[in-house]
C-alpha cells in the first residue's frame, strides 16, 4: 500500500492498481523513475543498486516488491 501511496503522489490521477505496464505503457517516464527510487529508498531504508534500475523490476507493485526484497 505504501509503494502505490508512493506512485500515486508521484502521479496523481494515475491508475496504478493492477496495472503491469508501469514503465511499457508509459505510466513512469523517466524522471518519474528517479524520483521513485529515491522515495522507495529513503522510505524502505535500502539501497538499489544501478544494475538493477531496470525496467522489468518497475512495471507493477509486486515487481517493485520483490526489487525491495531483494535490497533488504
């Protein structure tokens, strides 16, 4: 729930709930990126590293959970 509080300030108006095309359809631009993976660190205290800034860890909720699993 906090990962689509997180999408949704980034994006407001946005549909993101069962969505799996966050970053193919074009939901998350590349800024937007940025500035989530500085919201998803600083709220879950992790670390991502560079190589795993792609985009098959960002296209829905539970690729993003399983990315900060795998930082813990």
């Amino acid at each position: 729930d906090k990962i689509l509080e997180i999408l949704k300030d980034i994006k407001p108006g946005t549909q993101f709930e069962g969505r799996e095309d966050f970053i193919s359809g074009k939901l998350l631009k590349s800024l937007d990126l940025v500035t989530l993976l500085s919201e998803l660190e600083d709220e879950f205290d992790i670390e991502i590293p560079v190589e795993d800034v792609v985009p098959e860890n960002f296209e829905s909720v539970s690729d993003i959970i399983k990315l900060i699993e795998a930082c813990k």
